[in-house]
C-alpha cells in the first residue's frame, strides 16, 4: 500500500471532530495574538509546526529513500500534533462559553446530565 502526503492528511482529518474544529482554531489562534485567550505559545506553536510538517514536502525521513519508515515519522507527528491541538480548542470553547454566559452574579461550572 501506497501512502502518501495527502493520504496522510486525510487521516488526520477523520480524526474525532477535527474538520468541525478548524473555525474554531482560526478563532482561538486569532484571540490569542490579540491577547484575549490566555494561552501558553508552546500549546499552539508545537501542534500548528507538527501539521505544517506533514503538510511540507520536505522531511527528515523521505517517503522516496525509506518507503516505510518515511511514513511512519508523519505519522508519529501528526499522533501527537492533533490531539493536542484538540485539546487546546476544547478549553479554548470552554473558556469562550464561560466568558459569554458568565455575568457577575452567575457562574458556570462543572455538571453532569442525570436521568
């Protein structure tokens, strides 16, 4: 079996809620370089670098030399890329949805749904 960059992509993209997550990164990317989200550079930097190297055609183990092996580095990065980044969006949700229904005398927290 054959793989390839864009094969590669498309995997990535099925992983669990990601295609409905993308506006939500451009959002969260945009209020932390505005300074509204307080967020750690490093927990945005590393996972956007990881998906731009398996996006990029260059790469330490190329697909043409080591046929396998090449596959497997994009693959390692994109395991630890996209759960990451996942998981920022998530707080960063979190984080939006207690700004926009917090006021002074209400709070949000924690809850579960009993039937």
């Amino acid at each position: 079996m054959k793989y390839s960059k864009l094969n590669l992509a498309k995997e990535a993209i099925s992983h669990k809620g990601f295609v409905k997550k993308i506006p939500d990164i451009f959002r969260m990317v945009k209020m932390w370089r505005k300074g509204a989200y307080p967020m750690r550079s490093v927990d945005i930097i590393l996972p956007l670098i990881g998906l731009l190297y398996v996006i990029s055609p260059i790469d330490f183990l190329p697909e043409i030399a080591v046929p396998v092996i090449g596959v497997l580095d994009d693959l390692a990065v994109l395991s630890l890329a996209i759960p990451k980044l996942i998981k920022e969006v998530d707080k960063f949700l979190l984080w939006e949805a207690e700004r926009k229904y917090s006021t002074n005398d209400t709070k949000i927290i924690d809850a579960e749904i009993v039937k």
